[in-house]
C-alpha cells in the first residue's frame, strides 16, 4: 500500500503539469501465434483490462506526450505510433473511477486521443506497476471474453478500422511481422485486419505481383508436412508501393 | 462596429459555457466546376483565411459539437461529416490572436480536433457575419494561392491524405458529385483526392466493373462536339461495395 501512496502523491503532482480534459490512449498492435493482439493493463482497483493511456504536459505535442506515455507505461520506444480518431462523448469517463483513491483529477471529463502503435511482438516486455495487477496480450478477435474498462473497447475497434482503411497506405505488415514469416502468416494478419476471410490463391497472386517480398532459401521448422516457405520484406520496394497506395487504383 | 462587440460579448459568454483547451475545425469539401475545393473564412481582423471552427460546450458529445460548428458557421447541416486527426502542436495557436480583440480566450493553447465534411457544392450558401468580411471556396490545389492561418492549411491536407486513405470504405463520390455527372467528372474527382493522374481507360473500366454507376439517357449539354454520356450512382450497390472496401483485397 505504500508503493501505492507514493504513486498516488507523484501523479498528482505531475497532473498539475497537465492539460485538464485531454487524454491519450493508445492501442499497442502486436502480431502473435497467427493472432493481431493488443497491449493492455490489468487494474487492481476495479479488476479491468485499461489501454495504456496518460494525459498531455502543458509544454508538450500531442505526439511527444504520446512517445512519453509508451515508454512509462509499457516500456516501449522507437516504434511505428500514429494518431488515429479521438473519443469525446459526454459521460465516457466520468462515474468510472468512484471506487479509485486517486482524487478528483481522474473524475473530470476527458476528451480522449488514440493513438496506435505497431511492434514487433517479442520486442516488447512491459512491467507492472504498484497500481496494476499485470500487462497482458488481448486478442484482437476475442475481445468479448475480457472485462475492458470504459470505451476501451469501441477505442481497440477503432483503431482496427484504421488498419484496415490505412492498410494501402502505412507499413503495417512490415511493422508487424517478424523479420521473417511465412506467406500463411501475412494473409492471417490481412484477414484479421480486413476482418474477412481471403481466397489463398488470389492473395498470394497480388502480393507476389507487387514485388515487396523476398523468398529466403529457408522454410519454418515445425510439424508440418511441408514446410512453409519463409520471406521477408525488401523494404525499398515495399516503401515505394506505399507512395502510391499498394493495390490501389 | 456595434454587431462586432455585441458578437464579441455574446462569444465570451458562450466561452464559459465550452471546455477550455479543446476547439474544432471543419474541412468542408465541395467539388465545382471540375475542382475540390475547401470552404474557407476570411477575417477582418487579420484579413487571413480560416476554417470554419468553434468550441465544445462542457455537456455537448464533441461529435454534436461539430454538427453544431457547422450549422453556426457555415449555415450547413445533415451533411457527411467525420472526425479525422487531431492538431496538438505546443505554440499552434498562442501568438495568433495578439492583435484580436476577443479576450484572452482564444490565447490560450488549443488542441484542436479536424472534422471533415462532403457537401454537394450547389446546397451551400454561408454568409459571413460582422467579424468575418467573406466566405469563399479556396482550391484544394491551388492553397498557396491564399493567406491561410496558423496551421489551417496543413490541416486541409491532412483531410485531403484522409479521403485517400478512406476513398475505398466511405461515400466520397456520392458526396461531393451532384445527383448527376460525368465520368470524366468522376476521374477528375478521383485524381484530385489520390494526388496524381490515372489512365482513363482503366479507370473507366474498373469503376464499371464495379456495377455501381447507372448510365442515364442523358448527356451533358455544353460545347463539347461529342457531348458525354451522365451517369448517377446506384445507391444500393454503391453501400455493398463499401462494405467491404471498393476496390480491395
């Protein structure tokens, strides 16, 4: 409980340093075992799953604060982040945090800003605070089975949808899959993305078209009958599809 | 003078009743005589050219501020209109006001929130009120022809990257095209929103392709020799497609 106190006292005098009403919540994508999965904290005071968020110093960019609240939060720097839609309905915040000790400054209202991120998962290693029970890796398709505070929930689909429109624009899949992955592994993250299942033949057809991929002379080692071939990105290519859009018109 | 302090009394009464700290822009897009074009402000305080913009009242959802925004300033309502980034730079607005009359209100520093909007160009007919000398339309790409201010013109850009991004899941075309065009129209449309110039001849084909234009008996009248064919969206499979992405994986 002491821990506790002491975090209390330091975030209530870093609010002071805060812009009053604006928040940021991120959403942290990762790419896992064939499933999109996003970072998350599990809270002691109420037992529910919190994007890693924080608030903006009265000096700072949004997007600086955002860099900040990634590396505090969640231990992760360097990586691919990016505002994406800002969450600011009337009544989102204010009742939730009754049961919390943390004084009045988490009662007012917040307009919220999300930002998303994209890592490479094993790259990431976040620890827990005094205030939190662990971090964990959610699901993207099974968000239904975890009590998610808040709007956290609509904040995560959001940031899907952004994927999905920005797919032909940002380097999601390089940010998002190891530096070597199988053909398998990119068409589960697209589908997952898109949210709908793709024709194998017709995927594999397009991306190799595109001429951003490498065949390596190694396959992945596994039970498999046949071992999937790997690949990687050639990121000059890949880089130059994105100028005008992969797969657009 | 009279109509300006009254308009100045009656905003810093409506101040007290907004969220400090947080303001919205509007990227109105209307396309005219084979031209995107961006509804703009013209104010007599600093004859710069502004977005049309405002505040969110402390019990208004900021969604419903942006209709409200809209309908204030630009005397436009039941239109499309999205949310679409956030401009949080520390110093985007602090020094612009030195010389406005307007209280301190407007000093402070603001994170503003961009929403952009698709009107049919013909249904809009703003006028400017005792602070504003005029309203006018600026060309998407022609915007260094115009004194804009503070960071208004990065603002329009980002909307712009963000029709392109969302060309493929939202209503853009039915938007902005009168009931009925051209398929030139429709190119052009097209070419301004990606940023460069497309092949007729597949773009034709692939928007046919698509089943989502009805071809009318009817051409456009004007010089032209050969006077071209108007077409209309076919509403019903124009929303099916989006559904799933026009021109996706």
């Amino acid at each position: 409980m002491n821990d506790q106190k002491q975090l209390i006292e330091k975030s209530e005098k870093f609010y002071r340093d805060c812009i009053p009403h604006i928040s940021i919540d991120t959403v942290v994508f990762g790419f896992n075992q064939n499933e999109l999965k996003v970072l998350a904290i599990k809270m002691k005071f109420n037992q529910q799953w919190f994007l890693p968020g924080g608030f903006v110093r009265k000096e700072e960019d949004i997007d600086v604060a955002a860099v900040n609240i990634l590396k505090e939060r969640a231990g992760v720097s360097n990586i691919f982040l990016e505002e994406f839609a800002v969450f600011g309905k009337k009544g989102r915040n204010e009742s939730h945090f009754d049961d919390y000790d943390d004084g009045l400054w988490q009662k007012q209202r917040f307009i919220s800003i999300g930002y998303y991120a994209l890592v490479d998962y094993v790259s990431v290693s976040p620890k827990a605070d005094a205030l939190s029970e662990k971090f964990d890796w959610l699901e993207v398709n099974s968000l239904d089975r975890y009590q998610i505070t808040m709007d956290h929930k609509e904040i995560i689909q959001k940031a899907l949808m952004t994927l999905r429109e920005r797919i032909t624009y940002k380097p999601i899949g390089y940010n998002l899959l190891p530096e070597k992955f199988t053909l398998p592994e990119l068409q589960r993250l697209y589908e997952t993305i898109l949210g709908r299942t793709l024709n194998r033949g017709n995927f594999y057809r397009k991306i190799k078209n595109m001429d951003i991929l490498v065949k390596l002379d190694e396959q992945r080692k596994g039970s498999a009958r046949k071992p999937p071939d790997l690949y990687s990105f050639n990121k000059v290519n890949y880089e130059k599809a994105l100028q005008n859009g992969i797969n657009s018109w």
